[in-house]
C-alpha cells in the first residue's frame, strides 16, 4: 500500500514500551502500532516526554519544533519529537513543566497535565500537517481528545473526518478530578454533564461518551463492563454505547518472546525440548539460592494489588508452602504485599524467593523456568501474564474471568485438550483446587503434563489476529 494512499492512525497513549511502561498499557502500544505496520497501515504513536525515558532512546531522534497550547488563562508550549521506529512514527510531546518528573502519574496536578496532554495532541496535527483518519484513544489519560475533537476541533474543516475510537484497558482507573478542570478546556459549562461523575469530570466519560468507538481489550471484559460488578460506576454509560462497543483481545510480540531464541534466558527451548527447560529451572534457583530441584515451581509476575488476587495467593500458600514446592515472586505494589512476601521468604528461605523489584531479564528467565503461573485476579481485562507464561510453557492457573477466561481452558484428560487450570468463584478454596489438580498431574501424571505444557506452548497470541480485528474496525468507522 502506497503511503500517502495508506490508511493513516495515530495511536495515543500515556505509555509505551520500551519507552515508558508501567503495565500491561506500555507493552500494548509498544507491539499493535508495529502489527499494524506491517499491515500496511501508516500508523505514529504519540507520548509525553518523560523524565524517565532513558536517554539512549534519543540517540536518533529529531527535534520538529514547537507550539503555543492554551488551558484556560495558562499559556504553554508543546515541543515535538520525533523518532523512527522501523516503520512505526514515535513523537514525544515535550513541555517539562508537566513531564520533566519522577513517575509517570499520582500528582495534584495530573489533571491539567493530561488536560495539556490532550489539546497538544490535537494542535499537533495542524503544527505537523499530518490529519489521520483514525485517532486511536487509550485510557483515561487520553479520553479528553475525543470531547475536543467533537466540540473545538470539529470546527476546523481539516479535523472533520477524523473519528475517534477508545480503548479501555481498565475501566478501574477513570481519572476523577474537580468540576474546575473544565475550564481548562475552555469549553462551556453545560458540557461538564457530558462528563459528570459525582459531581467531578470524569476524563475516562468523556471518552466513553464521544468517541465514535469503543472497545476494550478483551471479548469477555467488553461484557463485564456493562454489568453493575465490573462496570465501577460507569456500567450504565456502556450499556447506552453498546452498540459502539466491542472486545479485541491483546496479543504480545511472538518475535521478542520466542523460547528458542530469547537470549535472556540460560538455555533456548522448544515445546519438543522440555528437558532444556528444567535447565532453566536449575539454572534460576541457582541464581536465586534455591536448591536445585525438579519439585514444581509456583511463580508471580505481577503489580501486587488486590485485583490480581493476592488475598487467595496468601490463603492457599499458607497451606501449601509447607510441601514440596517452590515459589518465585516478581513485581512490586501495596506494602502489605510486599511486606508478606519478603516475610515468607525470611521463613522459608529454601523455598520462596520474594523479588520485590521489576527485572525484565528475571522475568523472562521465571516464565521459562517456572512450572505453574497463578494470576486469580478478582478482574483482568486481558492481561498479558499469562500471554507471555503459555509462550514460555508456564502453565497458567488463573480465575475464569476477563481475557483470562478468553484465553485459558481448563485441562481435560479425555480430549487432551486445554492449555491450564481455571476455576471460577473468587474464593481460596477455588484456587487451591485448582493448583492442586495441576500438582497431581505434575507428580502422578507426567505424560498428561507435558502435553498440558506443550498445548500452552502450542497457542498463538500473536499480534496478528488482534491487529486484522482492529484494522476491520477501522475500516467499517471510516466508512459508517
């Protein structure tokens, strides 16, 4: 597809990988925009200038210019950056009065920042002359573009034909902020009841309630959040919206994350080489000051919250640590969770290893070396754990919920079909069952696991299918 003929989509977002990332968020807008590409779509990605973007990553950037942003009575200026990533446009928005900070959020102030954020995205498509066709929104940071573009921009003849479309990556995290942040929108007052939520605007609304599009990033999570238990708050909203709204399920870079060449781990593998993947077992406990042994490895790769389920992890490790079993822990969060598994490896230190830091290298060799992945979340939109553990051949036990339940199927004997362990109600005792089931096939049944192993390892996840959904949605909005 020719480029000035391709269809043109400008993705924005508050992360992306391996620029700035916090969660499942950053490595999203880190892989779709490259599927797409090589689709033929001329997609660019656009982000705040962080303080804490690595300065390697502008060895090759470029510096476009600048531009006045006006919030209210404040004038700002917006610098724009520019940087190549193989056939994906990255621009950095620069103002360091808003970005130069530790962290990405958690400010007093982050309302005027994203409040900035997302009127600068807008100028910026008049500074660079460059009007897409699809403006792609992501979480609360962004939901004020698809207002402005409906009620400021839409004046502007060349911003007439861009729709806009929103994707929820989890509808927990709304960005609720005082009434008085409408007037740095310069917009009318009467507009805030687009966006009223308790008396405070509410930036994910607005993008709820004006874009042309809605989707969020699983099939099953696009039905829970029409319910009053998934919905925090803003079920009726999409329930109204939920003609426009649909699910597309996440993916992960299957290149990045191959098993038989990713040179982070201590030894490649294949599904048909099980064997070098105990190798990376004995090689992590090594690492790690475990004993090495073939007893099977429990393993977390998390942000330590309540909503991936860590109040059931602790209920069922207190009655498992006593066995034969490891547990590998990696990921930082609430104190309390932190404290508890720092306070589980101080008592069994030959069997848990509490990593409260994030390491991409520890994570990579953990899904290669662990044997069972637990993720019972209380809600997960997608999540992208178990993605990266069934590439690795981590089995995954998690709760039939969200892209969980669109991802994993429970285990049967008689087909020999399925790919890990689910259970269904958000209780101790689910989760227990189920880690016990997989121990028996571990112990008892060698034959059966491995094939539940290599099922995993058999699935496809690849950003593929999720960028041909996305680019048909594109599609069908251009053309409604």
């Amino acid at each position: 597809m020719e480029k000035d003929k391709a269809l043109k989509v400008l993705m924005v977002a508050s992360e992306m990988a391996p620029f700035a990332k916090s969660g499942g968020l950053g490595d999203v807008i880190g892989s779709l925009p490259k599927a797409l590409a090589e689709m033929g779509v001329d997609v660019r990605v656009v982000l705040p200038k962080y303080k804490t973007i690595k300065t390697e990553h502008f060895a090759d950037i470029r510096y476009l210019g600048d531009f006045p942003v006006s919030l209210s009575w404040r004038n700002q200026k917006a610098g724009v950056l520019e940087k190549k990533m193989g056939n994906v446009t990255v621009y950095f928005l620069e103002n360091d009065y808003y970005f130069w900070r530790d962290g990405y959020y958690g400010y007093d102030d982050d309302n005027e920042r994203f409040a900035f954020f997302s009127k600068a995205v807008l100028d910026m498509l008049r500074f660079l002359d460059f009007y897409p066709d699809i403006v792609h929104c992501n979480d609360w940071q962004t939901g004020p573009i698809c207002m402005l573009l409906k009620e400021t921009f839409y004046k502007f003849i060349d911003y007439q034909k861009i729709k806009t479309i929103y994707t929820i990556h989890n509808l927990q995290y709304q960005g609720r902020f005082s009434r008085e942040t409408m007037e740095l929108f310069d917009l009318s007052f009467d507009k805030f009841y687009q966006c009223e939520y308790y008396g405070q605007v509410n930036f994910m609304k607005a993008g709820l309630v004006y874009a042309d599009q809605i989707t969020t990033v699983s099939p099953t999570y696009a039905e829970e959040v029409q319910t009053f238990q998934y919905g925090y708050g803003l079920d009726g909203v999409l329930r109204e919206r939920k003609d426009n709204l649909c699910g597309i399920l996440n993916g992960i870079d299957y290149q990045a994350n191959d098993p038989s060449t990713d040179k982070r781990l201590f030894v490649p593998y294949s599904a048909d080489q099980l064997e070098q993947k105990k190798e990376n077992k004995h090689a992590l406990q090594e690492q790690l000051g475990l004993p090495q042994s073939d007893c099977p490895m429990l393993t977390i790769i998390s942000r330590l919250a309540d909503q991936k389920g860590l109040d059931l992890i602790s209920w069922a490790l207190e009655r498992l640590v006593n066995e034969d079993i490891q547990l590998v822990v990696l990921g930082t969060g609430e104190r309390r969770y932190e404290d508890y598994f720092r306070g589980l490896e101080w008592n069994h230190k030959n069997k848990v290893s509490a990593n409260i830091i994030f390491d991409d290298t520890l994570a990579q060799r953990i899904y290669a070396a662990g044997d069972l992945f637990l993720m019972p979340s209380l809600f997960e939109p997608c999540g992208l754990g178990q993605l990266f553990a069934l590439r690795y051949g981590n089995v995954p036990v998690v709760r039939k919920t969200g892209g969980l339940s669109d991802t994993v199927c429970h285990f049967d004997p008689q087909t020999g079909s399925g790919n890990g362990f689910v259970f269904e109600h958000y209780t101790g005792d689910g989760l227990l069952w189920a880690i016990r089931q997989a121990l028996d096939y571990y112990w008892n049944d060698k034959n059966n696991w491995n094939k539940i192993v290599r099922n995993a390892m058999g699935c496809n996840f690849a950003w593929t299918d999720s960028a041909k959904a996305y680019l048909r949605l594109y599609e069908r909005m251009l053309t409604a």
